[in-house]
C-alpha cells in the first residue's frame, strides 16, 4: 500500500451500521459499535498518517443486498482495506420463512462480491469477518437451527478466504469463549447483536488479526 493515508471501509448489517449518522458530521459517523472502536484506537495510535475509516454498513442486509450497492459503496471509494461482516440477516430470513429467504444466495453473493474487487480493486485488501451467534434473546427460539446456519456460513466463509487470499476473522470462538465465563446476554442482547462489551470483543479480535497481518494499517 502506497498511499501515505490509508482508507479502511467497513461494510456490514447493523452490526457494522452501528446507528451511523448518514452525513459528515464526525462526531456519528462510525456509528456506536465496533468501527467506532477500531476507528478510535487505530486513529489516535495512527495521528501521523491519519487513516480515514468509513462506514457503510446498512441495518438489515444481506450480503446480495451490499452487492446491489457495491459500485457505489465501495468500488467507487478505492479503498485501501475492505472488512465485510455479514450473514445473520441472510440466515435469519432463510429460518423464518420469509419471501427474501425462498433461496440461500449467501455464498453466490459473497462470491460475486469478491470476484468483481478482486478484478477492478487488485491492490485492495479484504478482511472477512466470521458471523456469529449466540443462545440468548429471540435467539433461543429454534437455537439449533440458528446455530447450524451460522456454522455453514462460517465454513463458506473460511473457504472463500483461502480462495480469494483474504483475511479471516473468527468471532464465533471468541464470544462462546466469553459466554461461557459470564452467560451470553452480557455480550449479545437478542444473541445477534452486540452490547458494547460485545463491539469490544469484535474490535478486540480484528485488530489482532489485521495489525498482525501484511495488510496491517500503518
């Protein structure tokens, strides 16, 4: 990377989205969640070359919704680094019936998504985040099957990072992990989405994955 001031693009569903502002506003434009953390942490260690993060999550997508936007919410930016952190929306439409999940299009999605930055951003690195699930909230209705989507998606995922040479961040360990020592509500909510506690954990988990890699942010 050449660039003396990288750019970080994080795309994603709520997790990611993080009740961003949608302006420029700089005091909500990460959002409250775990790219505000990475944002802040690698910002204030970073002053010198300055990164600039951006957030482009969007509460309930699908990885075929970012897809549909992917020209405009991330081609068109060039970033430096991409992060992706997605699935839950895919599998929660699949289990719950609905017109959206009549076909899992989860890989052929994260597929397409891969190969069109691949071709046109060669340069670009990619972060893939692993989704995760946890027994707690709306989530202890139909656990089992909740739990065995996520692990598929999670071997697609793993899969697709071998395949495409990108970097793999595993999460689903890490918050059964933490449950175990302190019950999964105080790090997921509704067992998806995070409670600050849980946005750290993330953060904690990407950073020691990215800053340890060749794409890390300098």
């Amino acid at each position: 990377m050449i660039k003396s001031r990288q750019t970080i693009l994080f795309q994603g569903d709520s997790i990611t989205d993080g009740n961003r502002g949608r302006d420029q506003d700089p005091n909500h434009i990460h959002g409250h969640g775990y790219v505000y953390l990475i944002a802040a942490q690698l910002g204030f260690e970073l002053a010198e070359t300055q990164p600039l993060f951006i957030n482009r999550g969007i509460s309930g997508n699908r990885v075929s919704d970012m897809y549909a936007r992917w020209n405009e919410d991330a081609i068109s930016l060039c970033p430096d680094l991409i992060s992706i952190l997605a699935g839950a929306n895919d599998a929660g439409r699949i289990i719950d019936g609905s017109p959206g999940g009549a076909t899992d299009r989860f890989e052929r999605a994260y597929r397409h998504i891969l190969e069109e930055t691949k071709e046109v951003l060669p340069q670009t690195g990619l972060v893939l985040c692993e989704p995760f699930v946890m027994e707690t909230g709306a989530r202890t209705l139909n656990w089992e099957v909740w739990r065995q989507k996520l692990d598929e998606y999670s071997l697609v995922i793993q899969q697709l990072a071998r395949e495409f040479d990108t970097l793999f961040v595993p999460l689903q360990a890490a918050f059964d992990h933490v449950s175990a020592q302190t019950g999964p509500d105080y790090w997921t909510w509704d067992g998806i989405h995070p409670t600050t506690a849980g946005h750290h954990l993330i953060a904690q988990e990407w950073l020691n994955v990215v800053q340890n890699s060749p794409w890390a942010i300098r």
